[in-house]
C-alpha cells in the first residue's frame, strides 16, 4: 500500500491543476485598497481534493517549495503559468 503524507493531495498517474490569485479588499466596497494577500493553490482532478495557502510573493522558487510539500512527487502537475 502506498504511504501518503496526510498533507500531500494527488498520486501516482493523477492530475492537480494548480493556479495563483490575489486576494484583495477595499474600504467600504469602494475607493483605496486596503490589503492584499497572494494566495497559491491546486485541486486533484480525481479525488477532489485540494490546498490553498498563502505566499509572500509569486516567484518560481516560492512556488516550487510548495508545490513539493503540498504535491505528490508522482502527480502530474498542470498550469497556466
């Protein structure tokens, strides 16, 4: 039986899309912006499950890091980016 850790999504042969957005807020519905937070995430396409947790920035590097803790090693991986 194949171990998996409790914080990894997908398998061997199954597919995680993955995609970035930014979480934005303004004052009031309306005028300045107040905060904003990137957030990076993915959902298996099998088995439905998914992550979504904030980066600091959306470099390769940053992104790479959590795709190889959130991610099955065996996944395959699709992207827009």
């Amino acid at each position: 039986m194949e171990k998996k850790n409790e914080n990894m999504i997908g398998r061997k042969r199954f597919t995680v899309e993955v995609d970035e957005t930014l979480l934005a807020r303004r004052k009031n519905h309306s005028g300045k912006m107040l905060g904003q937070q990137w957030c990076f995430g993915g959902i298996c396409r099998e088995t439905k499950e998914c992550f979504v947790e904030p980066v600091a920035d959306r470099t390769s590097e940053t992104l790479m890091k959590v795709l190889k803790r959130r991610v099955h090693p065996e996944t395959f991986i699709i992207s827009d980016m």
